[in-house]
C-alpha cells in the first residue's frame, strides 16, 4: 500500500468514526427522549386513574347507608340492590351466550379452517368491525329485532341478547389471537402421540390459550357491566328482580342495570349523591370481578406448568 492510500485509508476511518459518534449521541438523545414520553404518559394515566378512583371514593362512600342496599327499591330509599342482581343476572346471561359461540369460533378459524383462506379474511374483517359500532346502534337493533319483531318488549332476556352480540366480536377476536399465540409444537406433539385434531385442541392448545382467552371475556364483562345506552333500549328502567320464583317466564320482565340506575338518577338530578354510593359499588364490583378473573387464569396457568 503507497503512502496515497494509506493516507486516504486513515481518513475513511476517521470519517467513520465521527460518524459513527454522531449516530451514537443521536441515538442517545432519541433514546432519552422516547423514555421521557413514555415515563410521562405512564404517570399522566396513573394521575388520571388515580384522580377518578379517588374522586369517586370521597363523593360516594360517605353515603353508602344500609338504605342504599335495601331489598325494594322505592322512592325514598332508591336502593341499588335491584340494579346490583340485575347486573350480575345480565353479566352472566350473556357471557354464557356469548363465550362458548366466540371461543368455538375462534377454534374453528385457527385449528379447522385453512390458514390464509378468503373465509378467514372475511370474519376477521368482519368481527373487527363489529367491534367499532356504537352501543347504540345495537341498542336500536334490539329495540327493532328482539323487543318489536320477537315480540319479547323490555326485558332481561331482550338486553342479555343484545349484550351477547355486542361482546361477541371481542372474545372471538382474543380468543383467536390465544390460540395463534399457542406454538405450533404443540400441536406437532398431540399429533406425534397419536392424538386427533380434536383431542390436541382440547388437551393441548385450548388448556395453554385459556389465560388470553379469560383476557378478552374480562374484557367483554367490563362492557356489560358498564353498558348503558344499549339496555335502555332493550331492558328498560324497571328496578325490579325478575321473580324466577314463578317460573323462567321472568326472564321477560324489564329490569335496571346498575349502569342504567346510575344514569337514572343522574338525569332526575334528586340524588346526586347516591349516585356517586352507586358509583362506588359498581368500580368495587368491577375491580372484584377482574381480580377473580385473574387469580383463575393464574391458577389455570400454574395447573398447566405443573402437568
């Protein structure tokens, strides 16, 4: 190598290396930057959080009196016990319509259907969309097709059905996004030891899946419980326990979520404070329900590491 080229060898590398410790401070000062953001939106949802839970708390629990949980709902009391069985009646009617057709189909998509397939597109694209309509528009489906059409009027059955399609989309698409999540060795080694397709979906996938899919019907609870414009429509404001008492012919009589009941006092504007109580008692209600959520899926995971 001439002297030339050595000379023209040594600044390439000394360009480089400045590059090089220009690209480096860059990053740097991305990086910092980019852990900012995220540090600072991280504190800004806790503080919102943290702001409403607390607000609602000092509002509500001062007037959470032995009233506000009285059997009969009346007009000088406006007890939230009604509107408490009626949510949990609601929540689990339409879970149990909703999870079983969701997770099935969900199964059917990944493990039966061909992968990449027109039919697979079309659902995914479907149920995606499903998940972006407005509650009122399956309000107003209920109201046309199950109250005015079956002729089923304001009642619990009406509101759990339209609850069910509404948070159908959302545990198909969770469900189905657990078992894509589930390796495919799995299922290699059910087949490997003789198993069918059905037995490996049920012993092997579906048991692995169940901690995601246990995320979206969580997901799908939250929305029931928390739903109002579309039970307006659909159960009424009645605050009545449905009387199974004289038979499943209650299921056709109009009740009041909790959600629903919050809104009702709210507009009659005559207790704005039992309001918030009511408030207090559905987040309390909520947080229970996750937490219960939870600790299944945890222990579901835990049964299935140990096996």
């Amino acid at each position: 190598m001439t002297g030339a080229q050595a000379e023209c060898s040594d600044r390439f590398a000394e360009m480089y290396a400045v590059a090089e410790a220009r690209s480096a401070r860059s990053r740097r000062v991305v990086s910092a930057l980019l852990r900012t953001l995220v540090y600072l939106g991280a504190l800004i949802t806790t503080a919102v959080l943290v702001f409403i839970v607390g607000y609602i708390l000092v509002k509500g629990v001062p007037y959470l009196t032995p009233s506000l949980f009285a059997w009969e709902y009346t007009s000088e009391n406006v007890s939230l016990m009604p509107a408490l069985i009626n949510t949990l009646l609601m929540a689990g009617l339409s879970l149990l319509m909703a999870v079983p057709l969701g997770v099935s189909s969900a199964i059917y998509l990944v493990e039966y259907a061909p992968r990449g397939s027109k039919f697979v597109q079309l659902v995914r694209t479907t149920t995606e969309t499903l998940q972006g309509i407005p509650s009122i528009i399956y309000g107003l489906f209920g109201m046309l097709f199950f109250v005015t059409a079956l002729r089923w009027n304001l009642s619990l059955l009406a509101g759990a059905c339209t609850l069910a399609i509404m948070i159908l989309p959302v545990v198909m698409r969770t469900s189905e996004e657990a078992l894509i999540a589930v390796p495919d060795a799995y299922r290699e080694g059910g087949f490997g030891l003789g198993a069918g397709r059905l037995r490996t979906v049920f012993r092997c996938v579906l048991p692995t899946a169940i901690p995601g899919i246990l995320g979206g019907i969580i997901l799908g609870l939250g929305r029931v419980v928390g739903e109002v414009a579309a039970l307006i429509f659909t159960a009424g404001s009645i605050a009545q326990i449905p009387n199974f008492a004289e038979g499943l012919g209650a299921v056709f009589d109009s009740t009041r979520t909790l959600a629903v009941h919050m809104y009702v006092l709210a507009s009659e504007g005559l207790h704005v404070n039992e309001t918030y109580a009511t408030a207090v008692v559905l987040l309390a209600m909520v947080v229970l329900l996750n937490m219960l959520a939870t600790f299944a899926a945890r222990k579901m995971s835990k049964g299935r590491q140990h096996d």
